[in-house]
C-alpha cells in the first residue's frame, strides 16, 4: 500500500518534469542543432534574461503560496492573490520593455525580439499561481497532462520549421508565444471546471501575503541569479558563441537533475506539515534515510553522463557540442549531488519557516557567484563560469547543512562522502582501461554499484524509510 501510494504521486510529480525538462531539452537540443552557435547563444541570452524578469516579479509569492495550502486547507485565497499579482505584473513588465525596445538604437534585433520572448516566458509566469494551487493539493496529474501535450506540440511544430527550412529566431518566439498561451488557456479551463478555485481577491489578505513573501523576496531573486546570472554576464562579457557551449552544457546539466526536480513537490508539502508539527525521531531518520538514497541516485547519473557526454553528445550533435563543451559540462555535472543535497535542507529550512537564514545564505551566495564571474570570465570565458558556479555550490550545501543540523534535524554526511569517493574511483579505474565506452560505462556502474551495497551505505531499511516518508 505505501509503495502504490508512494509511486502514484512520484509518478503523476514526474509527468511535470518531464514535460518541463526532457521535452523542453529535446526542444532546445533540436534548435541548438539546427541554428547557428550566434542564435543560439542569442536565444540563451533572451530565456535568461526573461526569466530573471519574472522571478523578479514574482516577489517570493510561489513557495509561500504552495506552504500556506499545503499546511492548511483554509489558505486557497492565496493562489486567487498570486494569479492577480501575476497578471498584473506581466502587463506592467511587458509594457515597460515594448517602451524600451523602441529605445534601443544599438543591437536592434536582439532588444527587438527580447518583448516578445518575454511574452512567451510571460505566459508560463501567470499560469504558476494555478499550477502551484494543484501542486499543493498534490494534485501533479492535471497540469503534467497538460503540459506534455504542450511540449510535445512545440517539439513538432519545430520539426515541421526544420523540414521547411523556416527554423529562425522568429519562428522559434511564435511558436513558444503559440504553445504557451495554449498551456495556459488548458490549465485555466481544468481550474474553472474541476476544482472548487475562487478568483476573488481579497486585497487585505494579499498585502498579508506580500508582508510574509517579502521576507524572502531577495532570497528568491539572488536564488534565481546562482541558475542565470552567468549566462547573463556571459552574453554581455564574452561571445554568443561562447554561450552557446556553455548553456548547451548546463541544459544537459539541468536535465540530469530530473529525479530532483520530480521527487520536489512532493516532498515540500510533507516537510511542511510535519515541521508544523514538530519532527519526530522516526520522522529524522525517514528524512535521513531519503537524503542516502538521493545521493547515491546523484553520485550515480553524475558518473554516467561523464562517461558518455564526449562519444554521444559529440555523435547527435555532428561534433557541433561535446568534446567543444566537455570540460564546463565535468564541472557543471559535479554540482549534481550538491543540488540534491542542497534541495532537501532548503526544504527542511523553508518548511521550519527559517525565512531570513534562507535569504542571508542565498544572498550571500549569489553576491559570491557574481562577483568571482566577473573575475572569472575575462579569464577562463565558460568554464570560469562553471568553476564558479561550483564553488557557489559547495558553500550553498556547506552553509545549510550548518543551518540544518545546528537548529531543526540530525543529517549524516558519512554516507555522502562515501557516495563520491566511489563513483570517482569507479570514473578513474574504468578510464585508464582501453576497451569501448559502453563497456566501460558497465563496468563503472558496477563497481560503484557493488562498493555501495558492500558496504551497506543503501541497504532495504534506507529505502524503506524513504517510502514511508514519500508515502505520508
């Protein structure tokens, strides 16, 4: 009974991140193919850039929103408020970059078109508050549908602009603005017709909403900018061509944390109702127990995908990527534990409601990130970035840890370190023995595998406890 219930709501989670991350990666990988580095580096530039927008309009209001239903079933006002703030928002913002664009005399094309990629971004933004209204309820199924449809039809509709030779930059932003709004219009006909949804908006509740959000509005933002912000300074600091190496790379590294970023939403509303609750022991140890089986999926996908990005990427990119980008893509990769580590002690921190500690740790971290890019660009170009962005990485993990474990639960890091040394053992051995990459890649496997179980770093009880935390 708990593995079903646990693998219905991993499942249902996962059509979203599916959706989001593969077939949002299939798009990006097609048009990275068939466009020049220059346009795709430009195309970066403009997802970047219109996602630091709307993080910045959306004021911290979307993990709020998300706790505030999930711990208590009296809080759906809060979704109707974030959908007025949104829209609101999206206007206001697109109407100040139609003003500017018409301002800019230096790189037309470029200031031109970034409106109008905004629309695109823009859309997705003012359906968050209702997606976000369902994930609490836990209620991933709906949207998941939805959005693999949405997808699903870019990535034809892309195909059908590459088989008539119609694949530009322009193309690429009408068919995003097409699919986007289509998403949106679905999900908002499925709130109006199957949910008890209230759009009234109750504005003395919604300043209460911004008061609680503020306290981690800036968080947020510096939060966004450890994901952005070098793709941004490297479309102002190097050339697109540049970035286009390195956005490839940190696409496949996004995608790599896929589990993360299924397994999230569910843990979130559990982490937020049992800190309400004041943590058990056997609630500690199920915590515990999920972090080990985490790490050890990490440490795994990380040594995979170091042993196959040159030989694969290099062979369904025509040589275009992969052995151009391997070295950001080793750096970015070994950030793949550290985000899920860092995932599950921002979530015990937010749940526990530690809104300021959170901020300081993201703001220092981000103002760490900017200020070592400016330095390392100029220098190493992308893989200064990476190098960077690791290091960002490592103190994130260090510094919630020290949060985590002084003032809300007990996280072992033994097995962590374990996980690492094995997989890097299993990298090297494997990568002195000439024999073919899929050999290799078994046998890697098998020695991290084997040394694991062995050791009984991950044995039966840890996944285990892990299902009955999911299962709750």
């Amino acid at each position: 009974m708990l593995r079903n219930k646990a693998f219905v709501k991993i499942f249902s989670s996962g059509l979203q991140a599916l959706a989001v991350q593969v077939l949002g990666s299939v798009f990006f990988y097609l048009i990275s193919v068939y466009l020049s580095k220059e346009s795709f580096g430009a195309i970066s530039w403009m997802n970047a850039l219109s996602i630091f927008i709307t993080t910045i309009l959306g004021f911290g209001l979307e993990q709020v929103v998300v706790r505030r239903i999930a711990a208590s079933g009296r809080s759906d006002w809060a979704a109707a408020a974030f959908l007025f703030h949104a829209v609101a928002a999206f206007f206001a913002a697109l109407l100040l970059l139609m003003l500017l664009s018409m301002l800019a005399k230096d790189q037309v094309d470029l200031y031109k078109t970034l409106p109008w990629f905004f629309v695109a971004q823009g859309l997705l933004f003012i359906g968050i508050p209702l997606k976000q209204y369902l994930n609490a309820k836990e209620k991933f199924m709906p949207y998941g549908v939805i959005a693999i449809i949405t997808n699903s039809a870019r990535i034809a509709l892309a195909l059908w602009l590459i088989n008539n030779r119609r694949l530009t930059v322009n193309t690429i932003i009408i068919t995003m603005i097409f699919t986007a709004a289509a998403e949106w219009l679905a999900l908002l006909i499925y709130i109006v017709t199957k949910t008890g949804f209230s759009f009234k908006v109750r504005f003395r509740a919604y300043i209460k909403l911004l008061k609680e959000a503020s306290a981690q509005y800036i968080s947020v933002i510096f939060d966004m900018s450890l994901s952005r912000m070098d793709w941004l300074l490297l479309g102002f600091m190097a050339s697109k061509t540049v970035l286009a190496d390195y956005s490839f790379a940190y696409r496949a590294y996004e995608l790599s944390r896929l589990p993360m970023l299924i397994i999230a939403p569910v843990i979130l509303p559990r982490l937020a109702r049992f800190m309400a609750a004041k943590a058990s022991i056997q609630f500690e140890e199920q915590v515990d127990a999920l972090n080990r089986v985490e790490l050890f999926a990490a440490v795994l996908i990380t040594l995979v995908l170091n042993i196959l990005w040159t030989p694969v990427v290099g062979m369904i990119t025509g040589g275009k990527y992969g052995a151009t980008n391997a070295t950001e893509f080793l750096i970015l990769s070994a950030c793949i534990p550290l985000q899920f580590f860092i995932n599950l002690l921002w979530s015990v921190s937010f749940s526990a409601k530690k809104y300021k500690t959170v901020s300081a740790i993201t703001v220092s971290c981000a103002l760490a990130n900017i200020v070592l890019n400016l330095i390392a660009i100029p220098l190493l170009g992308g893989m200064g970035s990476a190098l960077v962005f690791l290091f960002t990485n490592l103190l994130q993990a260090f510094l919630y840890y020290r949060l985590v474990n002084k003032r809300l639960m007990n996280i072992r890091l033994f097995a962590f370190a374990f996980f690492v040394v094995a997989g890097l053992l299993a990298w090297f051995i494997t990568g002195v023995i000439n024999v073919h990459v899929i050999l290799r890649l078994l046998l890697a496997i098998a020695i991290y595998v084997a040394a694991v179980l062995l050791s009984k770093q991950v044995s039966k009880v840890h996944l285990q406890k892990s299902k009955q935390f999911l299962a709750r």
